[in-house]
C-alpha cells in the first residue's frame, strides 16, 4: 500500500483543507490494492483520517529539546570544528568519571564484581527494589536524622532521573500546580509538562548565596499546590542550605499544605564549612519526599542506581496514598539493574571516608580555580563562591561584548572558537547567564577558563572614537 501527504485536490479541496488537515488530524490519500499478487493499486485513492497524527503538536513533541541540557548541549556541540587543534573541554555537565583522577571507590567496584559472581542477581527484582538494598539505604540516610527509616520508606529507581520521572506523575492532577526553583535542574520542568502539572517559578537569591525567595514562593502559591522542589547542595548554583533556611522552608510548606521534594543527590559533596543538612529531619514539620543516588557522590553515573525516600514521621504521605501511588507507577516501570541493586549494602556499608574526602579535595581545589579565574575576568562575574555540588552560575557582562546576544550565542560562538562548552543559562531559566562545570581535572580547567577569557578579550567591544 503506498501513501502520500494530501495535494489540496479533490475531497480537501472540497472540504476547504487545502493543506491536507482537517481538526487537527492529518488525511493522507491511501491507494487500495486491487489484490492482486503483482502490487499495483487499482488507482482508487481513499483519504484516511489518522487521529495519531495530533501527536506531532503535543507536548512530547514540543517542549523535550526546550527543557533539556543534552539537547542544548548537543546544539552547542555542533558548532565545534571536528578537525580543531585543541581538545574539547566540557565544562557542561557534571561527569567527571572519564578521568582517572576521580575514579570510584575501589570497594564500590569489589562489591558490583562479587555481586556479578554470585550467579543470583541475573533476575528481574522487585518493583520498588531488592529488600536488603531497600534496608540498606534506609540504614544509611537514618543516621542523618532524628528518627529512623525502614526499607518501606525507600523506593529504588534508575538514578535520580527515574526518580524525578517517579515523582511528578504521581502528583499530576487536573489544574493542579508546582513550584519550582529559578535557576534550576530542568529535567523537573520537562516532567511537569509532560504530565500537564502547571509549572510556577520562584526565585533564588544571588545577593543572599542563592537562597530561596520565601515570600515569593508563597505569594506564588493558591489552593491547587501540591509541592515545591529543592535542590541542596544546588545544582546549578554550588550552594549549600543552612539548617535555620531549610527550616524556613518547611514551615512555609507546613503553612501552605504542601509536600517538599528534596534533590540531595550532591549530599556527600559539600566544599566549604556549611554542613550538608537533609531535609529530611525536617519531615515532622511538612512531608518530605528526597532523592538520592550514587550517582555524583560516588561518581558513576553510568550505573543508574537511585531512590525516593520517604521522610514523613506523621505518615501523611501514607494516608494520602502517595507512597501507594510511588509503588503502583514502579509495578509498570523500569528497575535499575539487578546487580547493582544487590552491590548497593555492600557499597554503602564498605566504601571508606578517605574516597569521599578524595574526591571533595579534588573538586574543592578546582572550585577554588574556577573562583578564582572568574573574578580575574572582566566580562563575566561570580555573585557568590561555590560551597557544593560540581557548579557554579557566571553571570556574562553582555555589555562589555561586542555582538554576543545573548547566552546561547555566547556558548555556541566560545564553542566554535574556543573548542570550550559550557551551559547557557536560559535552558536552566536564568538568561544571559552560563553554569560552569569544576568537576575536572584542575590543569584542563585552568585551560578552559583562560579560553574563556581569551575568547571574551577578542569578542569586547571597541571604544567608540570620535573623528
């Protein structure tokens, strides 16, 4: 049967379609075979109205490369010479794991490989995850908070993307909206829209180390809030929350009835003096759902091993069947690897204080480097120093440069010059800004900052001379 896109003649011309669509479908002239065994049509053309083809304007369609940083990175990519006589340095995203400087903790791939030996972990697992690796993270988070967790309070997933893809559905409901943090992670925004939950924004501080506008985010709220997001350490600021803000935080959920969704997967990552506080020892005061993986601590991404914890001593989040609601979407959903999920005790209980000590030194050193460059730069500015995460958000003097645009104009131009990419700021909702990467080694990172420089030295305006 062979098909072609409709020309405007005969019934859509008649119906006044000359394009072909009619109501949003898309009519496609079908020939009918006459049946015969040699294929030829009997050059009958029957219009065929296919109710699918709405999909091509649906939200799927339309907003995945908007909200994405692989997208946008992938677009940036794209302007870089293949032939250039310097290395590429990304200074995007957060995966330092392709440098041997920051490889796992050597007990985390002992406890994967004997996992893989045993013979035992080739099946499918459990929904919500295996019961001993269940209890095993459980054990790990209680040690953080006031109370204890058991394995009914942890819900594995596929890294913390699962985890966020786990969450917002279970939340989705008509008319019902979220607040989300300005900078923030993107992949929340994209979420929320494929599951149609109406997006509102509120504002981190540069001024105050990126802290949360509290009165704006309240004065955002209104009866159909269901939750609000925050990510500590902060990704992409390289903030770390104090325990008298985050306490500020949960009593603004407790007022407003909402649910806190916690992103601490830059737990273990934290720089300077502020300790890392969960939210979690807050969930006496609001319900708090976290997120987690060993994915940025242990730097292994690839592995894909995350989970949903569940801090809620009151047990609200029982009565309102949200935790039956988390375990009914992981029936129907993916798992993260068997194997990984039965190395998980092992990794958690064996991994030594000196890997993560390690690897904080390394990121601190290179947090201080990058400091260090931006303030020496001119044309670009750091409101505040990095205390977490692997980020930092640069704010570009555009009007000190001549014509650069706007950020992504800045990134694609600094990529195809410099052979450097890094992340432009409208794609995480703070225009004409750039997050910049320190997880890498401290000499590459010194070379793409003085690219950076260089790059924005031969881009700056000239004088205006009078003649």
């Amino acid at each position: 049967m062979a098909t072609h896109q409709s020309n405007g003649h005969g019934a859509a011309a008649e119906n006044g379609h000359g394009n072909g669509k009619s109501n949003g479908h898309v009519k496609v002239a079908t020939h009918q075979s006459n049946g015969k065994s040699n294929g030829h049509s009997n050059g009958h053309a029957e219009e065929v109205d296919w109710k699918f083809a709405r999909a091509k304007d649906g939200v799927l369609a339309t907003t995945g490369a908007k909200k994405s940083i692989r997208a946008i990175r992938y677009k940036i990519s794209a302007s870089i010479e293949e032939n250039g006589p310097r290395p590429v340095l990304p200074l995007a995203h957060g995966d330092p794991s392709v440098f041997p400087a920051f490889r796992t903790a050597v007990e985390a791939e002992d406890a994967v490989a004997a996992a893989l030996r045993t013979g035992e972990l080739n099946c499918y697992p459990a929904g919500v995850g295996l019961p001993a690796a269940r209890s095993a993270v459980a054990e790990h988070l209680s040690k953080d908070v006031p109370y204890e967790l058991s394995a009914d309070d942890i819900f594995l997933t596929a890294g913390g993307t699962q985890a966020i893809e786990v969450i917002i559905p279970v939340l989705a409901q008509p008319g019902a909206n979220i607040l989300l943090p300005r900078p923030g992670y993107p992949n929340y925004e994209a979420r929320a829209a494929f599951n149609r939950l109406e997006v509102r924004h509120f504002d981190l501080l540069p001024e105050k180390g990126w802290e949360i506008d509290i009165d704006g985010l309240e004065s955002i709220a209104d009866k159909n809030t269901v939750a609000m997001v925050i990510i500590n350490p902060n990704n992409p600021c390289g903030s770390v929350y104090s325990y008298e803000h985050l306490a500020k935080v949960a009593e603004a959920a407790r007022k407003l009835g909402i649910l806190v969704i916690a992103d601490e997967v830059y737990g273990k990552l934290v720089l300077g003096s502020a300790p890392f506080i969960p939210m979690g020892v807050f969930g006496h005061i609001a319900p708090v759902l976290a997120i987690g993986s060993l994915s940025k601590s242990w730097i292994v991404p690839g592995w894909r091993l995350g989970w949903v914890a569940v801090y809620d001593p009151k047990r609200i989040l029982q009565e309102t069947k949200i935790a039956t609601s988390i375990t009914n979407y992981l029936n129907v959903s993916t798992d993260p690897a068997t194997f990984i999920q039965g190395a998980l005790p092992q990794i958690l209980e064996n991994t030594k204080e000196d890997f993560f000590k390690r690897i904080i030194g390394l990121l601190k050193e290179s947090s201080e480097i990058c400091y260090k460059n931006i303030k020496e730069n001119k044309y670009i500015s750091c409101p505040h120093k990095p205390e977490g995460s692997m980020f930092v958000m640069v704010k570009l003097n555009l009007h000190l440069l001549e014509e650069i645009h706007d950020d992504i104009d800045f990134c694609c131009k600094l990529a195809k010059e410099e052979s450097v990419i890094l992340c432009p700021g409208s794609v995480l909702g703070m225009e004409n800004w750039v997050r910049i990467t320190f997880a890498i080694v401290p000499s590459s990172l010194q070379d793409g900052l003085e690219r950076i420089k260089n790059f924005c030295q031969r881009n700056k305006k000239k004088p205006i001379t009078d003649y």
